[in-house]
C-alpha cells in the first residue's frame, strides 16, 4: 500500500477569497514504512501573502518571489501523489486548496479525490480521542514525538511529524509500552507507548572506549570506598 503523508502551507485560509498554496510538502510511505522519498517545492502565489499566515509559518513575500508558479509543478505534483493514499491532517482544507489550484488551470486536471484516496488524521484523532485537542502539537505530546523543532509550520516538517503521529495512532512502529496493562501497541495516554524514532531519521550511536587512565582512576576510587566502608561490592569477586 502506498501512502502520501501531505501538507501544504498558504497565503490565507480560505481559497474562495481568492488565497493560493504556497508550499507543498509530501513523505513517501510503502506497507508503513517510510521510503526516504519525498516531494517539496515552495511556490509562488502571484499575489500577497497575509501578515497573519505569516506569522504562523514563516514564509514571506519576498522568498517566494522567484518561485515557480503552481502551472509549472502541477504536472510533477500530479504525478507523485496519483494512486496513493493521502494522510493528511485536516484533508478539507489541504485538499480544497490543491483542488482549488487544479482548477484555476483549466487543462483538465482531476479533482484530488477522483485519482487519491484520502484519509484525514484529525477525524481519525477526534474519533479516538473524543472531546481532547486533537491538534498535530496536541497528539505529538499523547504519543511521545518529538516536535521539538516546530517552532512555525512548515509543510515537510509537518508532514514527516504526521507520518509518525499516523503510525503511533494506528498501532504501527511503536516502541515496547512499559508499565502500562495494554499490550496491543495501542495508545495509552498514561505514558504507555512511546514513538521508535525512525533508523534512517538518526545518526549511527558513536562508540567510545574507556581510556587506560580511567580505568586506573576507576580503580584507585573503588579501593578507596573500600578503605573507608570496609565493604565495597563493585570489587566483590561474586
């Protein structure tokens, strides 16, 4: 099964007032697993940016200035997502602006849901965690992921955090869930499971050897607790 973890970021949030997509980030999930292949591209809108999403994501007018335009990514865009399954928090939104782009084409480009499945994340949280925020920071905290690095909204960031939120709430590539009574993988709230952070998403741990003047220091410190205790167990022979 192929699946497309999406997000987008915007000019504002309502297409119908005339707002356009300025950034489209997607990760690449096969059988559960992220592949490492991804699709991003800033954009330029061709028109201002709100003060107000600015704010949120960080993206100003004068970044996007030499960005290419959607028409010239639409095709390569298209062509990534066709056949998946996309994840997405709050597809309505995400989904009504690629749609809202598509059409503003008029080159026959399909309406995302007739070429995707879509699966949005936010009814899927709302449903398992009725009347709790359910917001992407909210469920970061309930399954233990690190978002630590969203200080704004980014669309590939955002997308690779839902990657791991999706995962931890359908059961999938979670860690052992200690002191907790449910064994199923499942979601505990209680500081039950807590998220594998992906092999490929961390550097290999680096080995270090303990020096011939440590061990003698390690040494010269057990037998000195010897001396003052009369009973140091670190140089028991049992």
């Amino acid at each position: 099964m192929r699946q497309i973890i999406l997000d987008t970021e915007t000019t504002g949030i309502d297409p119908k007032q005339g707002h356009r997509v300025i950034e489209i980030g997607c990760v690449e999930m096969i059988d559960r697993k992220l592949t490492g292949n991804h699709y991003h591209v800033y954009i330029n809108p061709q028109r201002v940016v709100e003060q107000e999403a600015i704010d949120v994501h960080g993206i100003t007018n004068e970044f996007l200035a030499d960005k290419p335009v959607f028409s010239a990514i639409a095709d390569e865009f298209l062509e990534f997502i066709r056949g998946a399954e996309l994840v997405i928090h709050n597809a309505a939104f995400d989904v009504g602006f690629i749609n809202h782009e598509f059409s503003l084409l008029r080159r026959g480009f399909p309406n995302v849901e007739s070429c995707c499945g879509v699966l949005d994340t936010l009814a899927l949280a709302r449903k398992k965690h009725p009347g709790q925020k359910n917001n992407l920071d909210a469920l970061c905290k309930r399954y233990f992921i690190d978002n630590s690095s969203r200080t704004l909204h980014g669309a590939l960031l955002d997308s690779e955090i839902l990657a791991e939120v999706y995962l931890a709430m359908t059961g999938g590539q979670t860690a052992l869930s200690l002191g907790s009574s449910d064994d199923s993988g499942g979601d505990s709230e209680e500081g039950g499971s807590t998220i594998r952070r992906l092999a490929d998403a961390r550097p290999a741990l680096r080995v270090i050897s303990v020096s011939d003047i440590e061990l003698r220091n390690h040494q010269n410190k057990l037998e000195q607790i010897q001396k003052q205790s009369g009973n140091c167990l670190w140089l028991s022979d049992d």
